[in-house]
C-alpha cells in the first residue's frame, strides 16, 4: 500500500521510507520481495519522469528497458533460474513437436522441428522451463490480431508444453 500514491514524488518518498526498514538488517530470504519492488518501482519511475514513456518504441526497446532490466531480477534470488530474452526457443515446445521422429534406419529421419518462439521463457540451468511472455510495441486490444495470436493461442500452447515437461519430470 506504500506505492498506491499517484505523485511520483510521493512515490519516491515512499521508496526512501521503504529502504531505510531493511537496509541495516537485510536478510535475503526475508527481504528479497519488498527489494525487487522498490527496484522496480524505481525503475519505472525513472523511465517515467525522463519522459521515454511517452515516446512509441520498437519491441526491442521495451524488452531492454523494461523486461529484462526489471523482471530478471525479479527471478535473481532462485538458484539455477534465469529469464531468457530474444525470440528464445522452447525446449519443452520442440520436445512435443517431435513426438513422431524415429529412429534413423527404419524410415528417412527427418530434421528436428523447432519449438514455440518466445520473447521470455523462464528456465533452470537444467532444461526445465516454467514460464514465458510475449512482449508487443504497443495494446491495441483484445481483438488487435498480435494479442489474439499471440497471448490466445501462441503462449498457452507454449505453457501447457512446459506444464507437461515439467509433469513428466514430476513422475521420473
């Protein structure tokens, strides 16, 4: 509730306040959260008051200023967890797509299919993947034909194929 003004010097008000409970007794596994919120709001607030906010730009540039500089560190207390960026490959996407494949010999192999594309796709160092996200250059609605492609069909599909990855996991 610290963050519910609508004044960005009341918001920057409520960051000082906010930092100075933790900082002298930070303890990570207990201070983590509240951390990664005031860096965010921080973060948010100087892209806000610089005025880039209010400029069109291209995917890229949100994905740099916003995605990866604030939601990274979202995940950066979770061992082994990282966020990957850039139109990243599925591994539990391709995994599914090549269900048929067989072993060469018995019939002509065929080139391995790529998984589902993603801007972020949250995975272990491991090869589990447990999230992903579509980023876009701007909303233009729920009928807008990038957000009915991408967060209607293209997403869930990418997240049942980690869901059921990670379910076969669960099972060995």
């Amino acid at each position: 509730m610290k963050f519910s003004n609508n004044k960005t010097h009341e918001l920057r008000h409520s960051l000082t306040n906010n930092n100075e409970s933790i900082s002298e007794n930070y303890v990570c596994e207990l201070h983590y959260d509240i951390d990664w919120v005031n860096f965010a709001m921080h973060a948010i607030i100087r892209e806000y008051k610089s005025g880039s906010l209010k400029s069109d730009h291209l995917e890229q540039w949100y994905n740099i200023h916003l995605w990866e500089s604030i939601l990274d560190q979202c995940f950066a207390n979770i061992g082994n967890m990282e966020a990957i960026h850039g139109e990243f490959s599925s591994l539990a996407s391709a995994l599914r797509k090549n269900l048929g494949c067989t072993v060469p010999g018995i019939k002509q192999l065929t080139r391995s299919k790529m998984g589902q594309r993603a801007d972020l796709v949250l995975c272990t160092l491991s090869d589990l993947e447990f999230g992903g996200a579509e980023v876009g250059r701007f909303y233009k609605s729920v009928k807008g034909t990038k957000w009915m492609l991408e967060s209607g069909i293209k997403l869930p599909k990418l997240l049942k194929d980690m869901f059921t990855q990670l379910k076969k996991y669960n099972m060995n």
